[in-house]
C-alpha cells in the first residue's frame, strides 16, 4: 500500500510557471505600490490603485497593438515597399511602441489617481519597471537555486521514475505512463 500511495514529486514543477508568474504578479503589485509611495509620496489606497489600474490599462494598449496596429503597420510595410523596415522587424516596431506607450499610459494614470506632479510621476513610469526588472530576476535565481537543489538532493523528475513505479490515484496526472496504473 505504501508504493501505491507514493507521492508523485513531478507535480511540483509542472505548474512552475504558473506559480511564479502569480508570485511575480504579486511582487510586481507591491513594487509599484511601494514606487509609488516613496517617489510621489501618494497615499496607500491611491498608490494601490495606480498598481492595480494601470497594468490593466496596458493590457488593452497591448491587445490594440497586436490586433489592430500590427495589421496596418504590415500592409503599409509590404504596399510600401520600404527599405527602412521589413516586415519581419515588426517585432521591434512594436516593442518599441508599446514601451512608449506604456510609459505615458503610466505617467497618466500616476497623475490622475495620485494627483502626483508631472516630473515625479515621469520618474515612478521610468524607476518601477526597473525595480521590477531586478524584482523579476531575484525571483527567477531564487527559484531555480531552489529547483537544482531539490533534484539534486534526491528530487525524482520524470525522467528517473520508473515505469514500473506506482503513484496515487489521487495525485493529479502528470504524464500519460501513470493514467493507467
């Protein structure tokens, strides 16, 4: 009964990516919360707002760029004939509209829900994505410091389990060789 109540190890990691980007989510909320605290001096409630709001604002800006701009800037590109950009740097166009964007869409909304001024809310728009970068790679090394060190200490990946090893029934499915056992 004890093999057949094995607790199947894999299922750690095969959401990882989900779980981190939830906890990155999370940091992010509460890094731009704290930016805009210390560098507008904007109440907790107002600076929760703008971390809240603002990401959701740039979703739709990056939504629109994917869906509508892209089609235009594509056909204007190929009837146009340009020498200047290809259509297989498009990628880049857009990346780089999206960052400006972002930026004004950040400096806007720190303005109208803090009431911040116009220079500190251009500073909050250009040092959070910042914090946030380091926030993002903080995160990542720890997480894959965490990952080497639990396979390395005797962690079963899916590769090392044997076919013949039992998992319970109750753990969710992680591959199809353990569907059937």
């Amino acid at each position: 009964m004890k093999d057949y109540l094995k607790y199947d190890d894999v299922k750690i990691f095969k959401y990882e990516n989900f779980y981190l980007s939830v906890i990155y989510t999370i940091g992010h909320i509460l890094v731009a919360m704290t930016c805009n605290r210390i560098i507008t001096g904007a109440s907790l409630d107002m600076a929760a707002a703008d971390a809240l709001i603002e990401p959701i604002i740039n979703g739709f800006w990056f939504y629109f760029l994917l869906v509508y701009l892209k089609k235009i800037f594509v056909h204007k590109i190929e009837s146009s004939n340009s020498v200047f950009i290809s259509v297989n740097q498009i990628g880049f166009l857009l990346a780089f509209l999206y960052t400006v964007g972002h930026i004004l869409i950040a400096m806007t909304c720190n303005r109208l829900l803090t009431g911040a001024s116009l220079n500190l809310a251009v500073i909050d728009a250009f040092i959070e994505p910042i914090v946030n970068g380091f926030w993002f790679y903080l995160l990542f090394e720890f997480f894959n410091k965490y990952k080497k060190k639990k396979i390395s200490s005797g962690f079963q990946t899916f590769s090392s389990i044997s076919k013949s090893s039992k998992v319970s029934r109750l753990a969710p499915l992680n591959n199809k060789i353990h569907s059937d056992l």
